[in-house]
C-alpha cells in the first residue's frame, strides 16, 4: 500500500477484511469500487467504468453506483452468487480530523438478502449452515432473515444428498466449517449454492435459547450460523425464533428427486410454479400464508393427530360457509407481519412499515370473533389462540399517523396529540404567521397604538415597531428597547423571543424529535416481536387452511379417512394438477386399491396412456391427505406413509458425469436402501437406459426385492411384457393396465386402468401419432412381425450372437431352405419399379394375393 494515497490506504484495509466481496465504499451521494473490484463490477452491472489519481500508484480503475439507487445494483450482484460489503463512514465530515473514519456496516450475501425483486413475498430466503455429526450424518440447519423463522433437520450421509436438499429448500448459501469446503465446493457450485466458512462453533451471547429444542448433534452448525449472521449483518437478531428440530418420524419424507418428479412446488417443464401442486392449492390471501403453504408441501405432516388437527378445520371452514368468507376478507387487510417484524428488529422499518403492522394488528380481534361465532369447535378453539396484541396495537394506533408519508425524513409520521412538545413545534412551524398577526392584534388592542406592527430581520429576529409619538404608551415592564431608528423603536417582549425561537427552528427541531419518538416507538413495538410473530404463525395457518376449503369446494374434492393399516383405497381418484389443466371435465378417473392380499401394482398399458400420471395421481393424494388437505376422489381410505420414492421420467447429471442411466439406478438404489414397509414406491418403466434383457432383469430383481424384503406399497409401470408373469410367483403383486383401444388401424387412449395385462404396447402408433414419417412406421410394423416371430421361435433379437434376421427366409444348420417365401422374394427382386404404373403394381398386388389363396397360405 505504499505510495497510495490516505483514502485508499483507508479502502485497502478495509478491503483486506473482506477479500470475497465487493467493497461498496461510501464516497458522498456514491458507493464506489476500486481495483479489481471496479474492473468486474463495471462489467457485471453494465456501468462505466473510469479512474482516479492513487498517489504514486498513478490512475487506478473505479466505478461507482449513487447512493440513492444503490439496492439495485446490490440485488444484481448477490443474485449472481456474490457477497457486497456497505462501508459507510461513522463520523461527521465537519468534525473528523483527517480521514473521515468508515468501517463496514452490513455484509449482503445472497442467504441475507432480505428486500428487492427477487425476494419473492410468498418464498423464503434462506441461508443454511451444515455440519457433520459423530454418527457420519450431515446436520443442515437454515434460517429466513427476513422472517426470523429457522428450521433444522438431518440430511442423509452423503454430499449429495445435502446439496440436493439444500437445492430443493432453495438455500442459496451454505455456512461451512473449513474441513467441508472443499468436499462441498465444486457439487454447491454446480447447484448455483455459495460457500461461506465460518469456524466458531460456540453460540453468541443469548443464542444457545434459540437452539434449545435441536438435539446435541445438530447444534454445532446452528451456533456456526448464528455467529456468522451476527458478523455479517451486525445489527439486531433479536427477531430470530427458536430453531425448529424436525425429526424424521414427524414428516412425510420425501427426497429431492421425488419432490422434483411429482412438480410440487415447480413444473418439470416450464420451471415455474404453474402445473404444479403449490400452484393448485394456492389460494392463500397473505403472502405469509404462501409461504407456510410452501413449507407445509415441503414436508408433509406424518402424525395422525396433527394431520387430523388440519384436517378438521379444513372440514370445520367446510361447513361455516359465512365465516370462512368473513375470515378470508379480513386476511386481506394483513400485510407480511413476519417481515414487517425483522424490519423492526434490524432497525430499518418506517412509519409506514408501523402503520401496515398497525392495520394488520387490527385484523387479529375480528378475526377472532368470526372464528368464536362460527358455530363450530375447532374453529372456536383456533380463536383461542389468537392473541390480538392489544398493547402493540394501542401504542402504534396512538403514535403513527393514518398514511404516513414513504421516508421518514419528511415528518409527519407521529400523529397529533402523541407528545406536546411536538404538537407546539408543528404548530409553531404551520402557523408561526398565523400566530405573528394574532400577536400583532392583541398588542394593538392592549397598547391602544393602531400603528404597532411586528417584524423582521436577519439580524434581530422578530420585534414589534412604535412610531415616536407613540412611545410614550409602551408599557416598559414588559417591552424592551431592542434598536433605535430615526421615527421610530423596535422592542422585544419575552413572550416574542420565545415564540421566535419556536418558530425559526421549530420545522427542524419537529424533525429531530419526531425522529427520536419514532425510534422510541419501534424500540417498544421491538419488545413485543414474539407475540407478534405468534400471531403471524396463527394467521398464516390460518389462512391456509380456509385456501384448502376454497380448494375443496370448487373442484369437489373429499375428507381422506385414515386407518390404522397399511392399505391404500382410493375410488375415482384424479390427478389435480391435470384436471385443472384440462379444465373442461374429461379427465378420467382411476380407482388405485393397494391391501394387504395385494400391495403391489404392476402397470402395463401403451406408452401416453397415462400410466406415469395415474402413479403420480395416488401420490399426489397421500401428499395432499398428509398436509390436512382434501383430495381428489370420491373417496380415499389412507395409512399414514412414512417416505415417498418416485423413479418417474428420464434425466440426466451431465455436471456430475452421469447417464441417464446411470440417475435412475442411482435413484433406485436411494430408494431400496431406505424404504421401509409404510413407505409409498412409484417406478415407472425401470430398465429403459440398457438393453431389453438387462432392463427386464433388473426390473424383475427390484420387484422381488421390494415384495419380499421391503413390503411397501408399491407402483411398478413396465413395457416389458414379460415382466406380467410375475403375478404367479410374487403372491402380492397384481397385474393391470391402462386401456387403449384400436380403431381403423389407429390407436385411442382410454385413460382407464383395468385389471390384467395389456395385450400389447402400442408403441408405432404412438409414434405415428407424433408424426414419424410413414416409411419409418411401415418399416418398423415389418420389423415388429419379424421380431416377435422370432421371438417365439427362441431367438433373441437384441442379442450380438444371433443371426441377422431375415425377411423372407429362415435360418438353418449353415444352409439356407427355398420356401415359398425365398421364392416371392426373387420375384420381387426382378420387378422393375421404375417401369411399372400404379395399375401395374395393383394387379401384380392382386394376384398374388390370389395365388395364396388358392395355396391355402
């Protein structure tokens, strides 16, 4: 640093402090960016970049964002994967000696981001931290800044089990110890998920309450986290609640894969959220509710009791038609009081900030009057748990004005009547002219000398001016000579010099202490966060369970019933996702009966007839019964599932050096290792990735496994015909298919699972039905003959070994026997094509038919 110049000597040891992100250093109205840092931030934000002078080191590279405007061009960077030092300066310029003093005042990563475009009102934004327990498992831990909500749980035993439910959480960073970061960096990168690394394992000052309810092995990584955000964000934390330890057996488990596969929360095809299940069941009103419907997917409850609790007060808003309504209006009117809450624990909330709190506070006692009015016992139950927060309400009813003003640098955010000192100083500063003339008046009327004004000058302010014939009436007890002119004296009262002060600095003195009461009235409101938060937990459950009856009700769908069991009985079931695609009610419906003489469905039928949507279907109604919502079926008898493994769809880990093959065995083995008999399996077409055999044969040792060591419920979809014959063998599994019917040489899709096999693939129609030219398909429809005759005959088409295949003639001990067929085959070889007509070929056509039919063949 020698040479450079005493601010950039500044920059440079701030910056040695954070070397992994962006200095944003605060230069009057800009944040400017020097170095490096200047050289790749101009590119990345697409801004100019120029120089300035750095002592001896001559021009060094600089760039700059203003102040104003800056959250932008932050959103920008920490969306593309990078971190964003604030360094603000800390002293008065007017006062500093030197240099004016700056220190870093928050460091924006992309798991901290908490405000701009890409902060989705109804997704979190979390941050993780992951850390390696003594019985080999990953611990991940993960914490929503902007809500103060955090969760943790066990992530399987491998990194890519962790990275994959990090993906699916949408962590986008990962605090680690430095004994991780290089075991996790390049499968977090390929992921799009940043590393941090952070050492101190022990909790800060107050932290070890929040993780009180984790178990010993998980709290490593929660301390970890919880000492990176108070290093980074330095600023209030006191918003974070208590971590939530989910343990296995209390959730439905359902992996990355599956979770993906069955397009919960996001389409497989289009990427977003319509056609999936969130984008069905949303009908939520505050963005809170949103946000607890997405988790609520995420991880589907699996005890009776609790699913039962949702379940009855979905049935209970059912049936209170008006009080479901009434609650949903009054949902409307709250605004996101759980970010509203860290707003006001980091110290940034505004005076509007307070007045949404303050109108969604007010929601909370009418809400809970509808529920107690409804009529129903669940629903009076759930008021009960809804503390309206009076005291906060009454203090911000009292001290925020109805629409403040968007900044709080213009005043006018504390109502009239809150604090006298203040109501005297806006009244000074909106009526001081006002209260000049009245003065002027009354001392006209009190003197009896007409001609008396009141003035003003730079100088001395404010007085009140005798004419020298007049002089004489002044009363000198309370007037004092302030200047003498040549016709006249000024004087002051000490009433007037009051009011002058009051008036010359009262517009600047209301804004400081309106300053001062605004930052009292959010340190009070602060110190009722939990209760807060309570409600928010309260309101959002809420809210999603009348979304569910919203649900239920328009597109028909039942109450599951849940049994002891393990049988699965559904009648008429639909998959809601497809039906409100189609929306024009021809969606067939499918039962799906899995009991305990048959827990296994092995599903044939033509390639888009429907068998992977009829298996996502009866996943989709264990999910959905699991979250206490109704499903889509006339009926639905359930177990509680424990795990849900799906291996549905081709895809491939191209960043990860796999086949698509290579995923599905892949999946599969996720799937057998950990699956227990109250788990749900859906397999659709295993085997597709390798040749004929190979694929029959491990689809064929998988079912076996899965009936005789495994037990769970299970959907098996095959092309593989062969595969049918196993119903003999394996006394739990079932044949059945879904149908298709051929008419004038055309396949039809009938949707509808029958019992039994199917009687064939119909694999050229399908492929005629997407266009593959016709001398494709009539080729392939010869080579079908031919294979299956083969086949039948004991050959193996698809084996190296054998004999090449001959249209006309068979094969035998080396030698070639002349039949009928070889004979035709000559015959054809002499025609000449190119001579002969249309009408040339149809005759020829005709009486060939008609010598095989006199030949009996």
């Amino acid at each position: 640093m020698a040479g450079l110049t005493p601010m950039m000597r500044q920059y440079m040891e701030i910056k040695e402090e954070y070397k992994d992100a962006f200095l944003f250093f605060r230069l009057g109205d800009f944040y400017e960016m020097f170095f490096d840092d200047a050289l790749k931030a101009a590119q990345l934000l697409e801004i100019t970049l120029t120089s300035r002078e750095g002592g001896q080191a001559g021009r060094i590279p600089m760039c700059g964002v203003p102040f104003h405007s800056a959250s932008s061009y932050i959103e920008t960077l920490v969306r593309k994967g990078y971190k964003v030092a604030i360094c603000e300066q800390t002293e008065d310029p007017a006062l500093a000696k030197g240099i004016v003093k700056r220190e870093v005042i928050q460091l924006i990563t992309p798991g901290t981001l908490t405000e701009g475009r890409s902060v989705g009102e109804k997704s979190n934004v979390f941050i993780g931290s992951a850390g390696r327990t003594e019985a080999g498992e990953y611990a991940l831990v993960r914490i929503d800044l902007s809500t103060g909500e955090g969760v943790a749980t066990l992530a399987g035993h491998d990194e890519k089990s962790l990275i994959s439910e990090a993906e699916s959480l949408k962590i986008r960073e990962i605090v680690v110890p430095d004994e991780l970061y290089l075991s996790l960096h390049d499968l977090a990168r390929s992921r799009n998920i940043l590393l941090s690394v952070e050492e101190e394992e022990s909790f800060p000052d107050g932290g070890g309450e929040l993780a009180g309810q984790c178990p010993p092995a998980i709290l490593p990584a929660a301390a970890r986290l919880l000492r990176y955000l108070e290093r980074t964000q330095k600023r209030s934390l006191g918003h974070i609640r208590p971590i939530d330890y989910r343990e296995r057996r209390a959730v439905l488990s359902i992996d990355p894969n599956s979770r993906r596969n069955l397009e919960l929360v996001q389409s497989i095809r289009g990427g977003g959220e319509k056609g999936s299940l969130y984008w069905l069941l949303d009908e939520t009103v505050t963005a809170m509710g949103g946000r607890k419907l997405r988790q609520w997917i995420h991880e589907p409850l699996a005890g009776r009791d609790a699913i039962l609790n949702r379940t009855d007060t979905v049935g209970e808003f059912m049936e209170a038609f008006f009080a479901r309504g009434e609650v949903r209006d009054l949902l409307k009117g709250v605004y996101d009081m759980e970010r509203l809450a860290g707003k006001v624990a980091f110290g940034n909330a505004t005076g509007r900030d307070l007045a949404q709190l303050r109108r969604s506070l007010a929601q909370a006692a009418p809400i809970r009057t509808a529920l107690q009015n409804s009529g129903t016992t669940r629903l009076a139950a759930f008021a009960g748990e809804i503390d309206p927060c009076t005291e906060a309400l009454g203090m911000l009813e009292a001290a925020i004005t109805d629409e403040p003003p968007i900044s709080n640098k213009e005043g006018g955010v504390i109502r009239s009547g809150f604090n006298r000192r203040l109501d005297e100083l806006r009244d000074a500063s909106r009526n001081g002219k006002d209260w000049i003339a009245a003065l002027e008046a009354e001392e006209r009327r009190l003197t009896g000398i007409k001609s008396l004004k009141i003035g003003y000058n730079r100088v001395f302010g404010y007085y009140l001016e005798v004419t020298k014939s007049n002089v004489h009436l002044v009363d000198t007890g309370r007037y004092e000579r302030k200047q003498t002119l040549a016709n006249a004296e000024r004087y002051i009262t000490p009433e007037l010099k009051e009011k002058e002060a009051l008036i010359l600095n009262a517009e600047e003195e209301a804004l400081i202490l309106e300053t001062e009461l605004f930052n009292e009235v959010r340190e009070r409101v602060k110190a009722h966060i939990r209760e807060i938060q309570d409600l928010a937990d309260r309101l959002s459950s809420l809210d999603v369970l009348a979304g569910f009856a919203e649900v239920a009700e328009r597109y028909r769908y039942v109450r599951p019933e849940f049994h002891d069991g393990r049988s699965i009985v559904i009648r008429n079931g639909r998959h809601p996702v497809v039906e409100k695609m189609l929306d024009d009610g021809t969606y067939v419906p499918n039962d799906c009966v899995l009991d305990d003489s048959a827990n296994m469905l092995l599903i044939t039928g033509p390639n888009m007839s429907g068998k992977s949507t009829y298996m996502r279907q009866v996943a989709l109604t264990v999910i959905m019964a699991q979250i206490g919502c109704y499903v889509p079926a006339d009926s639905a008898e359930l177990p509680v599932t424990d795990q849900i493994f799906t291996r549905i769809g081709a895809a491939d880990d191209l960043a990860g050096g796999q086949s698509t093959f290579m995923v599905e065995m892949m999946e599969s083995r996720h799937a057998l290792a950990h699956a227990t008999a109250d788990s749900l399996l859906l397999f659709d077409e295993i085997g597709r990735g390798t040749s004929t055999y190979d694929g029959m044969a491990l689809a064929q040792a998988m079912m076996e496994f899965i009936h005789e060591e495994i037990g769970a419920n299970t959907l098996f979809s095959t092309h593989y015909h062969e595969l049918t014959g196993l119903s003999e063998k394996l006394g739990r599994l079932r044949n059945v298919h879904v149908s298709a019917a051929e008419q004038s040489g055309h396949v039809i899709f009938l949707h509808k699972v029958k019992e039994g096999p199917a009687d064939k693939s119909y694999g050229i129609h399908v492929a005629e039905l997407a266009g593959l030219p016709e001398t494709v398909i009539r080729r392939a429809e010869g080579l079908l003959r031919e294979f299956e005759s083969s086949s039948a005959a004991g050959g193996r088409p698809d084996s190296p070994e054998s004999d090449q295949l001959s249209l006309f003639g068979e094969v035998v001990e080396g030698e070639q026997e002349q039949t009928g067929h070889a004979k035709l085959a000559e015959e054809i070889k002499g025609l000449d094509l190119l001579r002969m007509t249309p009408m040339d070929a149809f005759q020829w056509l005709h009486e060939l038919q008609e010598k095989i039919r006199r030949e009996g063949r």
